[in-house]
C-alpha cells in the first residue's frame, strides 16, 4: 500500500496499486506500487499511462 497520503486516484491493476500525487516541487507524478507482501515493486512515473503500464506488465515476482 502506498504510505504517501497524498495518493489521488488511486486504480488497482492486478496487484499493482496506481496512484497520482504532487511531489515537493507541484509536479503531478505517478506512481505504481505491488501491493504482494515479498513483491517491494515501486516506480514513480512521469505520466499516468506510464504508470498504468508498468502495472499491466508487472511480472510479480512474489507469485
Ligand atoms: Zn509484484
């Protein structure tokens, strides 16, 4: 689970949690969190589509 609050929009993608936040300096990013106990897949993204793609490709390691 994505720790950071700020967490808007948040879509679930097979065990990929995706979500969109502002970072320190205002900037929308995004981020693609596994949400499988020995998986610890985190990225932060530019853009949404991105984000959501790295979720539907995610090969979840703890599977
Ligand atoms: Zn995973």
């Amino acid at each position: 689970m994505p720790a950071n609050p700020r967490f808007r929009r948040v879509v679930r993608i097979g065990p990929v949690q995706v979500g969109t936040y502002y970072d320190g300096r205002g900037r929308e990013k995004h981020s693609a969190v596994c949400t499988a106990p020995r998986c610890g897949f985190s990225a932060d993204y530019d853009s949404r589509t991105a984000a959501e793609l790295a979720a539907r490709t995610h090969r979840c390691r703890a599977r």
